[in-house]
C-alpha cells in the first residue's frame, strides 16, 4: 500500500496531492510541466516534498512533521527512468547487477536470480552486450529488469514507452500488464498519452495548471484505493 499526502513547491505553482493506493497500478497522467515526473522524484527520495508524509507498507518514507526523510538507497523502489539511464560502458548484465550494487541488499536464498530476469523479459541473450548496441524496445527490458532486480515494494515509471515506435509501444503496454499481475506491487506510472492511460491505468490521477490569484497552482482528484 502506497499513501501519500505531500505538498512540492515549484517555480510557477504549487503541487498538491493525496492518494492512496494498493497493489495496482496509478497513472499520472497530464501535459508536459504538469509535475507528473516531480511526483515520482519525491517517491523515490529523489527530490524532498515541502510538506506532507508518504508512506510504503506502513513505513514512513518521509514526513515533514516528524523530521524524517528516508534516502532513496533505502526506500527499495524500483524506478524506470524516461531515458531508461542504462550505462552504455556496461553491458546488460553489468547494468543489471550494478543497481542491485547500488541498492547495498544483500540476497537471500530465496532471492531471485536477477539475470533470471533477463530471459523473462526475453533478453537473456543479450547479456554481454553492451547497451548501446540495444533496440529501444531491449533497452526498456533491460532497464525493467534492472528496476526489478532489487524486488522493490513499489515500481515507478516516468513516460516508459515515449521513445517507442507505436508497434513496439503497444507490445510492450500488454507486457507491462502481465508483468503487474505477476509481481502484484503498486506501480505509478506517468504519461501524456490519454490512451495509454486509459489502458493501463486502474486508477487514474488527472494533473492540471491552473491558476489562483497571482499563484499558478497544480490541482489533482483525489484517489483513494481500499
């Protein structure tokens, strides 16, 4: 369960937003500059809110009021940038092994293999290959595999299918799909396109500009999942 209720100063407005959501998956959608990216950048410990709480499975990730901001190393979310910042000295399995590294989590023995990842994405292999030698639609694989390699709690996804062509877009929105259903963790995702929203999102989060006296301030529906 993901809650937030947080407040995020920017330079022409204000972002001001509540929801609450389950093991589902939340799409932000709205134009450009609406702060879609800005809401997951104080998710993922990227960026600190001006005021508010969020909360993951009910650890407080941060909360103004008590004084508590959880660095993002800790916060185990997986987040799929829009570049999808692969490292292109690395090959895949360097990729995909460097963020577990990054994440300082030890496995298991019940782990998964996070190269076992690889062939479920049907890249497996492609694991010596360095990545910038990779399609756009193997980038998103390889990238998704990295993101998930650490078994976050909460998967985020900022415009993942914008770089696509349509055919592959597509594929991959039904690939996405699937890979909720397996995992069952909450997924927020962003975009600008109303009909991959509509597609993928069981709840969706409208984000507007509008304007309030001398302020522009960004209004959000609220959405609450039991």
């Amino acid at each position: 369960m993901l809650e937030a209720c947080f407040t995020q100063k920017l330079m022409n407005f204000t972002l001001d937003l509540k929801f609450r959501v389950a093991n589902q998956i939340l799409v932000l959608w709205g134009p450009s500059g609406s702060g879609k990216t800005t809401v997951l950048h104080c998710l993922a410990g990227l960026l600190r809110p001006s005021s508010g709480f969020l909360k993951l499975n009910g650890k407080i990730l941060y909360s103004s009021e008590k004084k508590i901001n959880i660095p993002a190393q800790y916060r185990n979310i997986g987040y799929l940038f829009q570049d999808y910042a692969l490292f292109p000295h690395m090959t895949v399995r360097q990729n995909v092994l460097y963020g577990l590294k990054c994440r300082k989590r030890k496995q298991d023995s019940t782990s998964r293999n996070p190269l076992d990842l690889l062939d479920f994405f049907g890249v497996g292999h492609l694991v010596d290959r360095y990545t910038d030698r990779l399609s756009g639609g193997e980038k998103q694989r390889v990238a998704l595999a990295r993101a998930l390699a650490v078994q976050p709690q909460l998967l985020l996804l900022d415009e993942p299918f914008s770089a696509l062509d349509k055919r592959t877009r597509v594929h991959l929105r039904h690939e996405l799909k699937s890979l909720h259903q397996q995992w069952r963790i909450p997924f927020v995702l962003v975009t600008h396109d109303e009909e991959e929203a509509e597609f993928l999102g069981d709840t969706i989060l409208a984000l507007e500009s509008g304007w309030t006296g001398e302020d522009a301030r960004l209004t959000a529906g609220w959405s609450w999942q039991e």
